[in-house]
C-alpha cells in the first residue's frame, strides 16, 4: 500500500468517525427537543451535556481531518471520501436545523416564563384569594418552590 492509499484511508476513516458522531448528535438533538417539550429540568441538563460532550468530539475530530486534508471535497479526490463528505455535510444540515429549533424552543419558553411572572407580579398574591395563588403556583411561579418547566 503506497502513502497515498494510506493517508486516503485514514482520511475515510475520520469521515466516518465524524459521521458516526453528526448521527448521534442528530439523535441527542431530537431526545433534547422532547425534554425540551417535557417537564424535567434533569432531561434538558443531561441533553445539553450529551450535546457538549459530542460537540467537543465531533471537533477534535475536524481537527484531525482537516490535518489529514484540508478541502476534503477538493478536486482528485477518491469517490469515496467525496461520498462521505457530501454524507457528512447532509447529517451536519440537519444537526444545525435542530439545534435551531431547539434555541427557539427554549427562547419561547424563556418568553413564556417572563411573561407569566409578570402576570403574576401585577397581581401580587396576598394570600387571601386561593385563586391569585394557585394561579401563579400552577404556572410554576411559586417563590417558595423551584421553578418547573413551563408545559
């Protein structure tokens, strides 16, 4: 085997790597979505962890990549590592998309939150009406209590 067909192999491995990891971060994505929809902080903070950690391998990993060839989708490259790149760039789409819908999610929820609290601000509970506290209660706007997810 000649250093070409080597390093051509080390290239496609890398690829692979990369995308094995664009695949689970696709999935990690689509489990953060639902627990962002959900009503557990611990599954949104164990997603987001899940989604740092494979960041920072999926980087490493360009790192090596871009040592072994900078423009992987230069021309004379074998089909091979044009197919996995072109398979690479597709999952990677879809990542970003995801992770865009997620910030929108989270930026909705943020909005709802403040709003609420606001409503709730202006009502000032006294106590003596049930209704005035437990609709803020409800809406996860208890001082008294950490803050639920709103659903």
């Amino acid at each position: 085997m000649d250093m070409h067909q080597d390093a051509r192999r080390r290239l496609e491995d890398v690829l692979d790597r990369e995308i094995e990891a664009a695949r689970q971060l696709a999935a990690t994505l689509a489990a953060e979505q639902a627990a962002l929809t959900g009503d557990s902080p611990q599954a949104v903070e164990q997603k987001a962890a899940e989604k740092l950690q494979l960041l920072n391998s999926i980087e490493k990993l360009e790192v090596e990549r871009r040592e072994l060839c900078p423009t992987p989708n230069g021309p004379g490259l074998a089909a091979a590592v044009a197919e996995r790149w072109r398979a690479l760039m597709e999952v990677v789409a879809g990542c970003r998309t995801a992770n865009e819908v997620n910030g929108h999610i989270i930026h909705v929820r943020q909005h709802h939150r403040y709003s609420s609290r606001r409503t709730c601000d202006h009502l000032q509970p006294t106590g003596k009406d049930p209704r005035q506290s437990a609709a803020c209660a409800g809406a996860g706007l208890s001082h008294a209590r950490p803050q639920p997810p709103c659903r």
